[in-house]
C-alpha cells in the first residue's frame, strides 16, 4: 500500500548524473553510509563525527570524543554502533541509540583505518601508522589486542616444484620477505572469517581472523596498496595502488583449506591511460555491477567503470574541489562524497519523475488546461444520514491493510536499527568514557 510514487520505468538509470544536494556542516574528512543506508556518518576535521538522516538530510547525532581529523568510520551490521578512528590514536565505539561512548581503545600510532567486523561490534582491525595491524576484541568486557604480522611470505627455493598456479608456495615452504614495510590498510572479508591486509610494497597478506596467521601472500605490485574494497556479495575485490591502476579481482574460494588453492588474478585494470591519474578512493556501487573512484589533485572527476568488461560508463565533473572520499549509496543509484579544501558533502542521484496518477485510480495527468464537465450529481446536498451510510458501506466493502509493507525493487530487506530522538540530551565528558 505504501510502494513509492516513481515511474517504474524510470528506474533504468542505475548510475547518477545530476547534482541534487549539497551538505554543510563543518569539515568533512571521510563518508560512510549504514548497511541499509538511511544514515550516512560524517567525520569531521575537528574530531566530530556527524550522522546525517538521508532520508530528511537532516542532523541525527553530533558525537564528539576525539581531538584529531576522522581517518575512518566503520558502522555495525544493524546500524546501531558506529566506530570512529582518529589521527588522535584512538578508536571509538559509539552507541547512537543515546550517542554515548560504549569503548574506547587507545594505540601507539595514529589510526590509518578501523573497520568492524561483519557480524560482531565487539572486534575490529586497525591498520597504524608506521606500526603492525591489531585486531581489537572486548567480547568478554576485556579489551585484547593481537598483533598480527605486516611481513610477507615468499616460497623458499626447495619449495619450487611444489609452487601452484598463482604462484605461490605452500606454507611449509616459505620464508619471511627481509624488505621494511608497513601495513596501509587492513579490512574483513565479508564472512569476517579472514582479513585482507596491503602493505607499503604491494603485498596482499591474508589473515586468519581467529588464528592471526597469514595463510597467503601474492606480490600484487611494486607501489603502496592504498585502499581494498569488497562488493556486497563479497565475490569480488578491488586494490588502489599508487601505479595509478585499481585492480578487480575475484574473490577466491575461501573455503579450501589450503591456500595454495585460493586463485589471485587481475580480472580488470581500471586507469586512465591518457592523464595517468591517482586515485584518492575507491568503492563498489550496490550490487557490483559498478566501480567508482576519485581522481587526486588538479583533476575533480568521479570515474564510473562497469566490471564486466572493464569499459568507462561515466566521468562526472565534481565542482572545484579535490574529492577525498567517495561512497556509493548500499539500495540506490546515489553518490555522497566529500571535497578536500572546504569538506563539503556533494550528493549526486537520478532524478526520477514522480507518478501522480499512482495517488488515485481515476487520477488523469494532463498536459494543457481541459475544459471540466461535471456529473449532474457532483454537486448535490446529501444529508448527512446518507452520507454517513455510503461512506460506512464503502469502508466495510474495502479492507485497507495498514500492516504489511511491499517492498520495492532495490529496497532494503531487513530490518534496521533507527536512531531515537533525544530531545534533553546531556554532554558527557571524556573523563567518563572506558578506555584502554
């Protein structure tokens, strides 16, 4: 009964090109939409982050706690905790049901990203500045923090004859790689059963999440792994290096035990051969049909690729200002991303025309003035006893289902956590939050 007044037909367009809406509230740093994606989190350059209702586009929550700029928001799977990393060298853990803080875990570096895992708010993976990544679990109350290994893993010389087609060795067979490197980022996949990590030397170390073992490495390229990012459905990945090329992969079957099963190959090279730009972020859209990413420095464009064949679909010209950070809404054909200079949030969406005729049946769409004919009992006086009885006789013979809510197509299946509005809401002090 509630589907929405769009033209179905409208829906075709699964990428945006227009400039719909622009969000101001203090320097934004980085993005991140909730899995449903009516919230998206902003941090800010002065420690806040900002969650903003994407339905209104108005302020849910201001939460204030650290000191230094956002590097990373991560949200839980139901949409009420938001963890919040910071150049402060603290993670935060925030409940939005009262904006208050649940943890707060304390580094000796400064945080390059935080990321939750996919179905428990208690365990995240940090990736530090110049430091080893740390997988952080308080599921018992106690905050622990496991170091997990930023070196590589090449095959010893005896292991040749037993290198698989990738080009890896099996375990037994490998020895730590003597360069000096450092973790970039790190992030779940979407079983939360591994971890993909990227170091300063194009390495792609995978992690046992419960063991903190690296099970396999693949030399990926020569420069810095910037940015890894996973679809939805998690059956494909992509790597942002500084060589100025993002890499599509498939995400190997992890379900074989044995590493050297798992199959790393480049499916796509996504560059612009002509610029030879960078790439400051990178994303999937919401089914994975997409890749999108931002251009570093003088240009202001958003490159839209498509993964079946590797093809650019779409360059939008953002305005004047380099874009740091870019997200793909998780349902809709939207983009929400945020500029360098000012920190400006700009979203782009499709516009889609809305169907008045959907309002009522006898619901006619015009398109110049009609002369009007009304019926010779339009406007007749009823008295009311009459009245009353065909309004009553009409709602016994509808019966209007006010429970059941239809789905439409792209919309969001389940449920979702929606943050309550706090009308006295008091400031709570640093002092007052569970450090570590």
């Amino acid at each position: 009964m509630n589907l929405l007044l769009t033209d179905p037909f409208s829906l075709s367009q699964d990428y945006p090109e227009n400039l719909t809406h622009i969000l101001n509230y203090g320097r934004s740093t980085c993005l991140k939409f909730n899995r449903k994606g009516d919230y998206l989190a902003s941090g800010l350059f002065d420690g806040s982050v900002i969650v903003f209702d994407f339905d209104t586009y108005g302020i849910a929550r201001v939460l204030r706690g650290h000191t230094r700029p956002i590097t990373s928001l991560s949200w839980s799977r139901d949409g009420r905790y938001l963890l919040s990393g910071s150049r402060d060298w603290l993670c935060i853990l925030w409940d939005l049901k009262d904006g208050k803080r649940v943890k707060t875990v304390r580094f000796e570096a400064p945080i390059w990203g935080a990321e939750l895992h996919p179905y428990s708010h208690q365990i995240f993976v940090v990736s530090l500045f110049e430091d080893a990544p740390t997988l952080v679990d308080f599921t018992d109350g106690t905050i622990r923090k496991h170091l997990l290994n930023d070196v590589a893993f090449a095959k010893t010389s005896s292991g040749d004859d037993e290198e698989n087609a990738s080009g890896s060795p099996s375990p037994e067979n490998q020895q730590e790689v003597q360069e000096k490197q450092s973790t970039l980022v790190a992030t779940f996949t979407t079983s939360g059963q591994y971890i993909f990590t990227g170091t300063s030397k194009g390495w792609l170390n995978i992690i046992d999440s419960e063991s903190f073992q690296t099970v396999r490495s693949e030399r990926i390229t020569t420069s810095n792994i910037k940015h890894i990012a996973f679809s939805s459905s998690g059956k494909q990945f992509i790597i942002n290096s500084s060589d100025r090329t993002i890499r599509l992969f498939n995400t190997p079957d992890l379900s074989y035990t044995d590493p050297n099963n798992w199959e790393l190959s480049v499916i796509h090279r996504f560059q612009d051969v002509v610029n030879r730009l960078q790439w400051n972020s990178i994303t999937f859209n919401s089914n994975g049909d997409y890749v999108l990413a931002s251009t570093y420095q003088d240009q202001h464009d958003i490159y839209i690729w498509e993964t079946e064949v590797g093809s650019l679909v779409k360059i939008i010209e953002a305005p004047r200002e380099e874009i740091v950070d870019v997200q793909w809404h998780p349902n809709r054909p939207l983009i929400a991303a945020t500029g360098l200079d000012k920190g400006t949030i700009y979203v782009w969406a499709t516009v889609t025309p809305q169907q008045w005729s959907a309002l009522a049946p006898d619901f006619v769409e015009v398109d110049e003035n009609v002369e009007y004919e009304e019926r010779e009992d339009e406007f007749d006086v009823i008295p009311d006893e009459i009245a009353n009885k065909r309004r009553l006789d009409q709602e016994d013979e509808d019966d209007v289902d006010v429970v059941t809510i239809e789905r439409v197509r792209g919309e969001f299946s389940d449920e979702s956590f929606v943050i309550p509005v706090i009308l006295d809401e008091e400031e709570e002090t640093f002092e007052d939050s569970d450090s570590d």
